[in-house]
C-alpha cells in the first residue's frame, strides 16, 4: 500500500482530486467507483471546480457507487442517489445513462445485486474506486463478518454504521436496516484503489487494515492482497495529532 498522510481534510481532498484527475485527463472513458459519506465531500467540491474551470471532462467516464440503502427510492434525501446528485452529478457533465447506483427499490434485492456486478464486469471493472473506511473497518457497506462475502449483496448494516449514519436521519428508526453493497470480488477487481480517510475514529481500522490479520471481521483488511491501493489520510487518522 502507498500511504500519503497529509497535514489536514483540505490537503486530503486536494490529493485525491489530484489522483482521480490524472485517471480522467488519461483514460477519459474511465470507469470511477464512487463511495459517499462525509469524506469524499471536499474531493467531489474539489472536482466540481476542476470542471468549472474547464480541466475536467466526465462526458466520457462511467461510474458505480458503492452502495445504496434498501428501501430508499432515488428521491429520498437520505439516499445516496441524492447525495451523488446533489454533491456531483448536478454539477459535471456525466450522462445520466452513465451513472450507476443501485436501487434500494428495486423488485428483487438479489436480481439488482448480480445485475449490479455484471454491469460493472461488462464495463470493464473499475479503473479507480474511492473508498472509505467505517470505524468497524467496513469498506463499503461490507460489514464485519465471519466470511468475506464477494458478490455484491443485500446486507444487514451494523450496529455502529448505524451509530455513525444516525447523523443523517431525523431519528435512529428511520436509518435503514438494509444496504445493497458492492461486495468484495468487485471492490478487488478494480485496478487502483483510493481509501480516504479522516479523523481521529479512524486511526485503530487504519491500523488493523495494514498491520492485522486479513479477516472477514475488519472488511478492509483485505485491501492487504490489492496490488495498488493508495491511502490518503490526514494526520488525526493516522494518529500523529498532538
Ligand atoms: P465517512 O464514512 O466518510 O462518513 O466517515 C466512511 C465509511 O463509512 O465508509
């Protein structure tokens, strides 16, 4: 793993919009995994006005987002839909067709997944993915588990996912019980992973991700078999703050 630590959350977004910049100016037909939450905020506003201002072009580039809450339509302000919507799609020049998010409301959760996976294979496999980490070493909505689950699956989210998305929802019962994630075989299919990572909470799935076993009960820790995975955190997840 290549590890940048990087002084603060600017520096990171700028690094990473760096990174995904280089891949879109190369490969303009690229096909970009793309994760939410609060993380990759700054890299998409950074990207944005990388577009603006005429140095980035999407109209050729794919995307597939990582996940989806099960139950949410593309509507709902808590979907990740939205979220792609609101914070890049509205703003850049990727075609609608282009874009890729699973459906929360879709008639069979198992029919979306394996469609999901064979679309992604069908394009090629992702050229970069953005990915974050949850507290629980998650990538993805790929909780800890007692075996790594490779296909992209319907899943039950976990206790401290909960916890941390509960932010985003008026009252804990409304968070989802349910996501859709990308599973695993995807995720390492891709040829360059981006993990971001920011904040002191992340500092010990930081540390098992690289140093621990490889174990379905820290997901990520499974990015120790990828052949080319970029970190990029700042200096509280890495743990070197005073
Ligand atoms: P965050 O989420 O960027 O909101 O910290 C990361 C994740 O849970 O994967």
């Amino acid at each position: 793993m290549n590890i940048y630590t990087v002084q603060n959350y600017e520096a990171l977004c700028t690094k990473s919009a760096d990174l995904i910049s280089e891949l879109i100016q190369s490969k303009p037909n690229c096909n970009l995994g793309l994760a939410t939450g609060s993380t990759p905020l700054g890299i998409y506003e950074e990207l944005v006005k990388r577009y603006k201002n005429g140095s980035l072009d999407f109209s050729k580039a794919k995307s597939f987002n990582l996940d989806e809450y099960w139950g949410l339509s593309q509507e709902h302000p808590c979907s990740y839909s939205y979220y792609m919507r609101q914070n890049l799609f509205d703003h850049i020049n990727m075609p609608e067709p282009q874009r890729n998010i699973p459906s929360g409301t879709a008639s069979s959760a198992q029919s979306e997944c394996f469609l999901y996976d064979q679309k992604i294979s069908e394009a090629g496999h992702l050229d970069l993915l953005i990915l974050g980490i949850g507290r629980n070493g998650h990538i993805g909505f790929n909780e800890p588990a007692q075996a790594f689950n490779m296909e992209t699956h319907l899943v039950e989210l976990d206790t401290v996912t909960r916890q941390d998305n509960a932010r985003y929802f008026k009252t804990y019962e409304k968070i989802p019980s349910h996501a859709i994630t990308m599973g695993i075989q995807s995720i390492m299919n891709a040829k360059q992973i981006l993990l971001i990572a920011s904040g002191s909470g992340k500092t010990e799935a930081l540390s098992k991700m690289r140093n621990g076993q490889i174990d379905p009960s820290l997901p990520a820790s499974i990015l120790q078999l990828h052949e080319n995975v970029t970190v990029i955190q700042d200096v509280d997840a890495a743990g070197l703050s005073i």
